[in-house]
C-alpha cells in the first residue's frame, strides 16, 4: 500500500496499485484530471523548446488512443524520453542536481521538480502540496531495443520494446493538444499489453477489481 497527495491536500490510498475510489465505484475527481492535463502541457511544452524528444507511454497513450485525453480513472501521466537527452532540459538538471542533497527543484512556476526515490526516473508535480504528476521515465537504445533502467513488475506493459516504434516519432490527440507518441500507436499499444487493449477498458489490475459501466466521477 502506497500513500499520495489528494488534490484536496487529503491522503489517497492505493490497494493493488489501484486507488482507493476505484474500490468506492468513483473515477479520478474532474479537478484532479484538470490539473494533471495542466502539468502536462506546460511539460511538454518545455521539452519541446529544449529539443528534447518525448512519447506518451502505457496508460497515457492508451488514453490518448481511446479517448484523445487521460483515461478518466488515471492519476498520473507518463512519458519516455532518451537518456541522453536529459542534460538538454536545465529543470531536469537542476531535478537531479537537488536530489542529491535530498530535495526538490520548485520552478517559477510552481511546479515541483525531482529524482523518484522508487527508481531511476524523474517526477513533475503539479506544486509541493499537490503530487499530481508525470513521470519522465530515460531509455536508452542497446541492440535496436529501447530499455531502462527500472522496471516495475506489477506493470505488464513495462517492458522493452523495439526502437523502430520511435524512428520517427508521430503525434496523436492528447489533453487538447498534439502529442508525440510511437509512430504505430496501436501495435505499440498491443506490443505492451496484448490484443484488442484500445477496445476493451480494464482497471490497472482486473483480477483485484474489474470495470464496472456505471461509475461516478
């Protein structure tokens, strides 16, 4: 069991790497998904002027495939970018340069910048009091597949992939914008998670708890 920042500043728990108002038959509240569309945006947005490349990764691509936007039970974003490319982006930088005395990078803006303690990769959250986030997860290329270095094993779509789906990046519908994604949305997307994933929604772990049609946000 994990403990987060609501968007209410109030703890959610999450049982079985789900949160617990998906147990109580409610999606992510409109404001929280608000928020995370705003996070997201101004992320990529920065990306993009630092030339660093981005893709929209697991569930948030499977969001942008069903929907053009979050899935509406989500809480967080991800995206990959290239190992490589993160000294181009100076928030990244300066994300890595606090956390190692054991901080966070606050920008001008508000947003929070830092090192994820559970593993190798990088958070934007929404402000200090407020963890909505994306996680910038690095991959790098070794023998014409993209790879990383942490792995979450109850994530089945966390796994390497063919660098072919990145060369050359394409876009896709996402939170009101064009978003970069693989350049074959739905092989990647059923390379990750199997068959048919766009047409048939299921909760982040179906076997604890399954989707029901009539759920209140």
């Amino acid at each position: 069991m994990a403990v987060v920042k609501a968007q209410d500043g109030a703890l959610a728990l999450f049982y079985d790497d789900m949160p617990e108002y998906l147990y109580m038959s409610r999606w992510t509240p409109p404001c929280c998904l608000e928020n995370l569309r705003e996070t997201a945006r101004y992320l990529f947005n920065i990306l993009n002027k630092a030339g660093v490349s981005y893709w929209l990764e697991g569930g948030s691509l499977l969001g942008a495939a069903r929907y053009s936007d979050i899935i509406p039970w989500d809480y967080d974003v991800d995206i990959g970018i290239y190992q490589h490319e993160i000294s181009k982006c100076s928030y990244l930088v300066e994300a890595e340069k606090h956390s190692n005395d054991g901080k966070t990078f606050v920008d001008n803006e508000g947003y929070t910048w830092e090192k994820a303690i559970e593993g190798d990769f990088f958070r934007i959250q929404y402000s200090q009091y407020n963890h909505l986030h994306v996680d910038i997860f690095p991959f790098y290329e070794k023998d014409g597949i993209m790879t990383k270095k942490t792995w979450f094993e109850t994530h089945r779509q966390d796994r390497e992939f063919p660098v072919h789906y990145l060369k050359p990046l394409g876009t896709i519908n996402f939170i009101g914008i064009k978003a970069s994604a693989p350049n074959n949305v739905r092989e990647f997307l059923e390379f990750k998670f199997g068959k048919g994933v766009i047409e048939n929604p299921q909760y982040p772990n179906p076997s604890k708890l399954k989707k029901k049609s009539n759920i209140k946000s």
